[in-house]
C-alpha cells in the first residue's frame, strides 16, 4: 500500500495532526513505531510497554536507572504524560491499568514454577503487557490519498494485529460527523474494534468494574504473560530488539 493510503495512529497530545500527516509522508527512515505515531499497516503484531520505538531512549537516558523498579516508575509517568492535563478520565484508565497489570505480574511470579527466575520478577513482567495509548487519532485520506481529517479517540491498544480503539463516552451524545468519521474508518479497515467503555472512578484503589469491562472487550489481555518471549524493558539496544517483540 502507497504511503498516502496508509493510515498513521498518532497518540498524545496532538494539535496538528496534519503536520504529523506530511512529515510522515516525507520521511525516508523514520520508524514505523515512534514517539508520535505508528503506521497501522506496519504495526507490530502486538505493541507491548516493553516494544521498541514508541519511547526513543538514548544509552544515556538508561544511566538514570538504578534498578527495574525505577525504570517502571519512569514508563508509568511518560505514558501518563502524553494525556491532556483536562482528561481525568484517561488518566484515571491509565492508572486503573498499570495496577491491574502489576496485580497480574505479582500473581504469575507467586503461582509460575516455569519461569526463569532471572526474568520473573513483577518489574519486568511488567513490560510484557500491552501498551495502553492515550489520545490516538487515526488519519484519513480521500480517494486521491489526501488527508481529509482524523477520527478521535480516548485509548487504543495494538493486540493480535488487531487495533483496539476505545472510547469512554459513558452515554454522552456523539456529533454526527464523529460517528460518520468512525464508521467510515471501521468500514475501511477490518483489522479495527471500537470499544465503548464507561468512565473508570477516581478513587485510589483499582476499578474492577472498569477493569472487567476492558476485558470482556478484549479478553486477548488476559494471556499478556502466556507468551514465551523474554521480558524487556523501554531501552532497546540496536541489533537485539527482537527480544522484547
């Protein structure tokens, strides 16, 4: 597929995603996961915490980090800082989330004899499960490949070559050109899912009625620690990425 027909899934805050559009379009190099996007139809099978790209981290940034648990932390903050500072509710999703996740993690060290001590403990499992986008807007394009506009969502994951795009509307009304943008984009694409999901609370502790909710949605969460793959962190060394994908 030609690049003007390809679409991109941009994630975070993002203003102009036109300009993200054309600098797509010009670029050579840039990698089909990165800071700001990703190309839908070069997406990894899955895209997990721990996959390469979507952080960009140098040899330095690493030097920081004295251990795993404090590179946990970091991931935690850079994903919750690509949310507007006004989205409660995807913050909360957020938060929500990465307990549910680290829940799993302790649960599979304390009942898994199978695995390699070495890469069992809960700050590295961690980065085995899938990564939660916040703000992802995913372009289209007219019939002559050119950018006609974006459809807006809350959340997004990449599972199983599957596209998860979530919304937590909880009821609230939907402009007509919205739905008509996302009809246009599921008709597109038989490798995208909505998900409508109502508001997570904002209490501290987890939410398992939003967490049930996600997973009835899209139970393929429930196996992210089944896979034989090693652990691995946010920092990929050049030659090696194949380890964390």
């Amino acid at each position: 597929m030609s690049k003007n027909k390809s679409s991109i899934l941009i994630f975070g805050n993002c203003e102009t995603p036109s300009i993200l559009w054309n600098a797509y379009l010009a670029s050579k190099d840039t990698p089909h996961v990165n800071r700001q996007y990703i190309v839908l139809e070069d997406k990894p099978n899955t895209l997990k915490i721990g996959s390469s790209g979507w952080t960009e981290m140098n040899p330095e940034e690493l030097l920081r980090f004295e251990n795993n648990a404090e590179l946990v932390v970091f991931t935690k903050e850079l994903i919750s800082s690509k949310v507007n500072s006004f989205s409660k509710p995807i913050k909360n999703a957020l938060t929500h989330y990465f307990q549910w996740v680290e829940q799993e993690c302790i649960a599979f060290q304390e009942s898994s004899e199978e695995v390699d001590p070495l890469f069992s403990n809960v700050e590295q499992l961690f980065f085995k499960a899938p990564l939660l986008l916040p703000h992802p807007k995913v372009t289209l394009c007219d019939e002559q490949g050119n950018f006609s506009g974006v459809v807006n969502f809350d959340l997004s994951f990449i599972i199983e070559d599957i596209t998860y795009l979530i919304s937590l509307s909880e009821g609230q009304f939907v402009r007509k050109s919205e739905r008509d943008l996302r009809e246009q984009l599921m008709n597109s694409n038989d490798k995208i899912r909505y998900v409508n999901l109502n508001k997570p609370h904002e209490k501290n502790e987890l939410d398992t009625v939003f967490i049930n909710e996600l997973l009835s949605y899209i139970p393929s969460l429930n196996h992210f620690l089944e896979d034989n793959t090693l652990p691995h962190s946010i920092y990929h060394l050049s030659g090696l990425d194949d380890l964390g994908n």
